[in-house]
C-alpha cells in the first residue's frame, strides 16, 4: 500500500538528503491486511529505492517503509 505525502520543498531537496529526508512520522491507522485490520500504529522499517521519470527528475527516489507490528505487512511512504 502506498502512502503519499507532500514535500513542500520541493522535489530537488528530497533527493538531495535521500533516507535524511524528513519523512513524516508513521501512522496510525487500520492495517490493510485483511486478515489483520486491527488499528496499529506503524513502525518504520527501513527504505527501497524506486526509478521516476517525470518532467522534473529522472532517477532513483528513496521510499521509506512501514510495517505493522502485530501482522508484519508493509506500506510504503514518497512523495
């Protein structure tokens, strides 16, 4: 699952300090997993990188993950 933030900014700024970015605190929602769909609050766990392609920036953006303690799925957070 994705969750989408912001970045006030500017996009520039977000590739230039990658995983220091300031990236917003976990959430706490309802876990989309099915099974699980208890309201957590999510830890972090870690970060990917993704390829973009846009009119602003070509390359590799830092994601950072999420993950809910009691099932163990993942949510993703970019900008």
């Amino acid at each position: 699952m994705k969750y989408i933030f912001n970045v006030h900014e500017g996009i520039h700024e977000y590739i230039k300090l990658g995983r220091n970015y300031p990236f917003p605190p976990p959430p706490t929602k309802r876990c989309h997993n099915p099974k699980c769909n208890k309201l957590v609050s999510f830890r972090k766990h870690g970060f990917y990188e993704r390829y973009c392609y846009s009119r602003e920036y070509k390359g590799k953006l830092v994601i950072r993950r999420y993950i809910c303690p009691l099932c163990g799925c993942t949510i993703s957070s970019y900008s």
